[in-house]
C-alpha cells in the first residue's frame, strides 16, 4: 500500500520560539458515488486535462462547416460574374439573326 508522509511543522512568533514538527501519513482512494472506499493506491484516479477525442471531433466539423459556408458560396461568385458568351456575329446570309456578345 502505498502513502505519502507530510511534514507538518507548528511554530509561533513568540521570544523563546518554540515548534512542534509531525507527520500526516495520507493515503489516497478512489470511492464510488456512495463514498465507498474502491481502491486505495497512491495514483488514484489520473484524468486527461486535455478535451476528449470526440470533443476534437466535432470542433474540427464545426470548423469545415463553418469554412465551408463561407468559402463555398464565394468560389461560385467568379463563376456566376465571369459567365459571358464571347460569341462572334454569326454569318447567316439567308437569315438576319445575330448572336451579340452579353459583355
């Protein structure tokens, strides 16, 4: 079983000083939601101080969704200005029908 042994040191501010020094024997444990002891070890419980890999996951789709509604709608926008017909004048001698360039 292991345990950690804490010096507890107790002094005043008086003239002759005088302290007392002891020591706390301490054991963590790991209970249930009850408080019922579980087990009883040094290194209890370690939680990841970090955000859990579905947490990363769904911040990243938040992000490609995000950039994806704003980059999507202004790719389309060169298209959708630059649509111009370089058509040339057609040569229809029987016919009087033109194509004009919408430039």
């Amino acid at each position: 079983m292991s345990t950690y042994l804490l010096p507890v040191v107790i002094s005043d501010n008086d003239y002759p000083v005088q302290s007392s020094t002891g020591t706390v024997t301490v054991r963590v444990c790991t209970c249930d939601h009850h408080g019922n002891m579980q087990s009883c070890h040094a290194e209890a419980l370690i939680h990841p101080t970090g955000l859990s890999t579905g947490a990363l996951v769904a911040i990243l789709l938040c992000i490609v969704i995000l950039l994806g509604k704003l980059l999507l709608p202004a790719s389309y926008l060169p298209l959708v200005r630059g649509t111009h017909c370089h058509c040339d004048t057609l040569d229809f001698s029987a016919s009087p029908i033109k194509a004009y360039s919408l430039i």
